[in-house]
C-alpha cells in the first residue's frame, strides 16, 4: 500500500495513536460495511470470519458508534494496514499560514442561546430528576472551498501528538449516508460525510484480559502564559464542582466494569490531563477480565454513553438531552474504534470532531453541567473545545468570516452532515421540559 499522503485519506478509516496508526487498505473488496451498521454478537464474528475465508490479512470491524444506542452505528468488516509509531511530525504538515479561508459561520444554539440552555438546564436538574447533563452546541461552516479531510487529518495529528486521532468515512461504514473514503461521492453526487477528530479519552482498550478505561471530566481551557495556564490545572484539580462532576463519570465505569472484572484498580484521586486548547481532570482505570472475555466493541457497548457526554442518571440525561439540545448528535459523543477476531481493540469518546462533507462542516463541543455550574463558563468552555477543529481547519481566529455565496437552501445538507431541524427546540425559547419529567 502506498504511504499516506497528507493531502488525502488512505482508506474509509483512520485512527492515529502516540503507539499505531491503523489504516483501512482502500483497495476494492477489502473493506464492506456491517448490515444496517449492525454490531450484534452474531454479526461480528461471522463477519470477521467471511474476511478471513476472503484471504484478507488483518481482518477487523472498525468504524464509530453513535452517541443514542438505538441509532444505526457506522460500522464495516475490514482489511487493516498497521504501522509505528508516528513521526514526532507529520514532514510537509504545519500550522496553516496566510489568511483564513472564506467562509460563513453559525453557531447552533447562538451563544447567548446556549448560555440561557445552561441557566435554565441548572435550574430544573434537581426537577428532572439529574445529577449532571451534558449540553452540547454546535458551529456550522460554509467555505468556499472543499474541504480535504485528509489534510484536516494530518493537521489535528500534528497538533495533537497525544490524542487518539481518526477520520471515519461514513458511508463505507455502513451508516445512513452513500459514499466510501473521502473524496468519494454520496447521494446525487454530493461528497459522502467524514468524521475527523483528535480525541483526548480512552473509553475503553482490552488486550487479552486485561483492560484500561481512562474517563475525563471537569475541564479549563488552557492559557498561552505559562504561569497562568500552570495555576488553571491547580484550581482545576482543587475546583469542588469539577472533582464532583468528575465523581459520577468514574464511578459509573467502574460499576459497570466491576462485574466483568476479577480485578479493577481505580485511582483514589484524579489527575491533570492535558491536550493543546484544554486541562482535564483523568482517572485511568485498570483490571482484569474475567472469563468469558468480552471483547472490545461488547466492552464499549457496556461502558457508552458515559456521564462524560451524556449524564446521570443515564436515562433521565439522555432524556433531556434530546428535549433540550436543537440537533441531532448522530456520531458525536459517541466511540470511534476497532475489535479484531481475538475480541483486542481499541475505543475512543468521538470527541474535538467534526462532520466533513464538501464546502461543509459541522463541529461539535459540550460541557457537563451540574447544579453550580456557571454559564459563562461552560459557554467559555465549548468555545475553547472548538479551537481544536478550529485550528485544524485553519480558522483559529474564526468569526463570521469574509461572505461567501450563501447556499440556495439554508436547511440543506450534505448527505449525513445532519441539517438544522426546523422543528428542534429554540434554546430562546423556555426549555421543553423531558419525557417524565414530573411538575
């Protein structure tokens, strides 16, 4: 296979590690998608068994799930490529110079709109039954170029050397939109979606028995003073509501790991976590399996959604996430990876994404919100959580940008690059309250 360029994706499937780089063989035949993007005990096995009958070297299911575990995941049978560790960096691949592409910008909620979401989401958590919620928003880009997402890819990769970086084309992996790896064209000659991103959390990895989870919650944006940026992962690490917020994520893996495990270490304290625009408060979990196995991907499907991006309790968070946020989540917040046959893998929180699709992006950014949480705050955090794609896609200082023709039809989209829902919720309007909510 040839290398990989910087300018273009390999194949349908991408995830960068300080350890590998496994990359789908783009080759004809070497790679088909998961019927209905499935992902049942039945389905896995007699998939990975077909590609090794099939000749096929490194046969794994790879792909994302989505952020609702009833949705439709993205997920294929495929032909892996691993190598290396990477270069400490990409040679040809550096911060993008010269002035900011052309584009138009908005945000969905607004800022103002999300800050009243979050003022609102903490006054009726104790009615609705919730601990924590995780509201996300989101900023949709028009450029008027297309967007390369192998290029982003390089970019996020060089930036974010210790990130579990990856690009997932969709539509090769059996989700709802057409396609295959990017540059490659969807429904009615539209390009086919790709989600790219640098995630800094481990939802779960198992080699044989033996199994790692490392959870992040409670964040501060980073500072460009070394003094300053020093003193925000000290108070972060002393801050009451980020160590509590970081409380229920942590105990919630561990009680769903426990009953797997013969043995799980867990941190008695977090630590500081940090990535290029954020600090995070981590606790990395640790144990050991017991028989039967269950392998990676059953692993993930056990763990996600964690309180990490969606809440807790589970349900009732969830519940008021699709009550409260204005879109769809589709693949954000949900676990991008891979299981081979063994039942080893790897899966990332699809997190610092964005959904790719021609002269369109769609970037995403939460915050966990808890009874004193202060809006301004999440409102600051999201909008450092963007600097990530935001940088990547060489608008580091974005606003509403130099004009470019406005598309014909606001509410279109790309196939899969999930449109504004005429119908969601306006976050300027009193939040709906969720399903089962009692007054």
């Amino acid at each position: 296979m040839a290398p990989e360029r910087p300018g273009s994706l390999p194949g349908p499937f991408v995830l960068s590690t300080p350890d590998h780089t496994l990359t789908v063989d783009g080759a004809r035949g070497r790679f088909h998608p998961l019927p209905g993007g499935g992902a049942t005990a039945r389905e896995v096995p007699a998939a990975l068994r077909e590609a090794r009958a099939a000749g096929w070297d490194d046969p794994r299911i790879v792909g994302a799930l989505p952020f609702r575990p009833q949705a439709p995941a993205a997920l294929m049978a495929a032909d892996v490529v691993r190598t290396g560790p990477r270069p400490p960096r990409t040679p040809g691949v550096g911060p993008p110079s010269g002035p900011p592409p052309r584009h138009r910008l908005r945000e969905e909620p607004s800022a103002d709109g999300y800050a009243r979401l979050v003022a609102l989401a903490v006054e009726r958590l104790s009615r609705a039954g919730l601990d924590k919620v995780v509201l996300a928003r989101t900023l949709l880009l028009d450029l008027e170029r297309p967007l390369d997402p192998g290029r982003v890819l390089a970019r996020l990769t060089a930036d974010n050397p210790g990130a579990l970086n990856f690009a997932v084309a969709t539509g090769a992996c059996g989700g709802s939109t057409g396609g295959a790896s990017g540059g490659e064209e969807g429904r009615d000659g539209e390009p086919a979606p790709v989600l790219v991103g640098a995630s800094p959390e481990l939802l779960v990895a198992r080699s044989g028995p033996r199994v790692r989870s490392h959870p992040l919650a409670g964040s501060a944006p980073r500072h460009p003073d070394p003094d300053t940026d020093r003193e925000r992962a000290r108070t972060l690490l002393a801050s009451a509501k980020d160590l509590r917020e970081h409380a229920f994520v942590v105990e919630a893996i561990a009680e769903r790991l426990r009953p797997l495990c013969s043995r799980l270490d867990v941190p008695a304290t977090p630590s500081v976590t940090a990535t290029a625009t954020m600090w995070h408060l981590g606790t990395p979990l640790s144990g050991l399996l017991r028989d039967p196995l269950p392998s990676a991907l059953e692993l993930a499907a056990a763990l996600h959604p964690t309180p990490a991006v969606c809440g807790t309790p589970a349900d009732a968070a969830a519940r008021a996430i699709g009550a409260w946020e204005p879109f769809d989540r589709g693949l954000y917040a949900g676990a991008v990876g891979w299981c081979d046959a063994d039942g080893d893998g790897e899966w990332a929180v699809a997190l610092r994404c964005a959904e790719i699709a021609g002269t369109r992006a769609r970037l995403f950014a939460g915050a966990g919100i808890v009874a004193d949480s202060v809006p301004a705050a999440e409102l600051a955090e999201t909008g450092a959580k963007f600097r990530t794609m935001l940088d990547a896609l060489g608008l580091g200082d974005a606003g509403p940008g130099p004009a470019v023709p406005a598309p014909a039809d606001r509410r279109s989209a790309a196939p899969g690059l999930a449109a504004a829902d005429p119908g969601a919720p306006n976050p300027a309007d009193p939040v709906p309250t969720p399903h089962g909510e009692h007054h």
